[in-house]
C-alpha cells in the first residue's frame, strides 16, 4: 500500500466512525502522517511522560507526597517538561494552571491505552476512569514501569490520532457557531489530541501543537 493509499484509508475510516455518531465532517481536511512519515516513541519516554501526567495531575489535585505511589513518588524532575517543572515547584499556583494540570490525567489515560494498560479508550463524550488511572501507575513499581512495554503498533495510534484530528476540527466549528454537539467532550477530545500528536510527532511537550 502507498502512502497516499494509507492515509486516504485512516480518513476514510475515520469520517466512517464520525457519520455512525452524527459528528460533521469537513472533507477538506488533509490527511495525517503515515506510518513510515510519523514519529514513533520508545516505550522509555511513554513510560517517563506517565510518570511526569501523574505527578502533574495529583500536584493539581494537592495530593500529599505519601499518597503518590512509588514510582510516581520517585518521578525524576527531568522527566517532567520545563513548564510542568515550574508548575509542580510553584507555591503559588493559579486556578487556570490548576485547572490545565487537572485535565492532563485524559492524556495519561492516552498513554495508559498505548502501552496496554487500559483494553481501550473511553466514549468521547465521557472523562476517563480517574481512578484507575491513577492506582494502574502507583501499583506498577518505578523499574518495571521503565522496561520495555509493549506498546501498540504505530497503525493504531495513527488511528486514533487521525479520528481524534477531525473530532477536534468539529468541536471547534460547533464551538465557533454557538452550537453544542453532545457525543464529544471538548476538553477530553483536546487532551487526546494533544497526547497523540506528541507520539506521533517529534517536537517536545510543551511545544505541541494542535491544529485542526
């Protein structure tokens, strides 16, 4: 299959998934990377990137030091991004960051999916399982969250990356026409989008971008 074959089948399956729940489509929206164009992580920086979504997350929720789980306890500051660094160091933390980190737990629930800690995603109109997110990382001891996982093939990530792409363009036109469209939640939907363009892409955390 060429290239172009790939990526015209992966938008051709998406629009599918988007008809069967009654989402607009724009069919001039491009295609994403391919397998062999895409970038791909190594089960060490899903692994890192877990650990740093945890600890940004239950910083945001004030969890006390002892309540974090081993490995989530022992998350080197170098695995956090630089603007996480300064969220979790911060002793003043404003309700919009607050509210930011709070939300980063859908993109560990991504990362979760992708190394087979979770069977499959959520509905996109619900949040993920809080707290089975949170208890799969504090039971899962720091040496052997950093092996080689298995991680899903690159086919299934580009997948669900290129679904979650046209979900993210209809939730902004509804957004930006005053309408509502009930089988998407806006904020899992960005969040989703935010982690799987990270795997798929080479730029840094802090340096993704979401465009629809």
């Amino acid at each position: 299959m060429s290239e172009s074959q790939e990526a015209k089948k992966r938008k051709k399956r998406s629009e599918s998934i988007l008809e069967d729940y009654h989402i607009p489509i724009l069919d001039e929206l491009p295609v994403i990377e391919t397998n062999s164009q895409s970038h791909r992580r190594t089960p060490q920086e899903v692994a890192e990137r877990i650990l740093a979504l945890a600890k940004v997350y239950l910083t945001s929720q004030k969890v006390e030091h002892g309540f974090l789980g081993d490995g989530i306890s022992k998350c080197d500051l170098r695995f956090l991004s630089p603007l996480e660094e300064i969220f979790v160091k911060s002793s003043r933390k404003s309700r919009r960051e607050i509210d930011k980190y709070s939300w980063r737990i859908e993109c560990l629930w991504v990362m979760l999916w992708v190394v087979n800690r979770v069977p499959k995603m959520s509905a996109m109109d619900q949040e993920c399982d809080v707290h089975t997110a949170i208890d799969l990382v504090k039971s899962w001891p720091v040496e052997r969250l950093l092996d080689n996982s298995k991680m899903r093939s690159q086919a299934e990530i580009l997948d669900e990356c290129d679904l979650i792409y046209r979900c993210h363009w209809a939730v902004r036109d509804a957004q930006l026409s005053g309408e509502m469209l009930p089988v998407l939640n806006a904020g899992v939907i960005m969040e989703r989008h935010y982690a799987l363009n990270w795997l798929t892409q080479c730029s840094e955390w802090d340096e993704i971008e979401l465009h629809t």
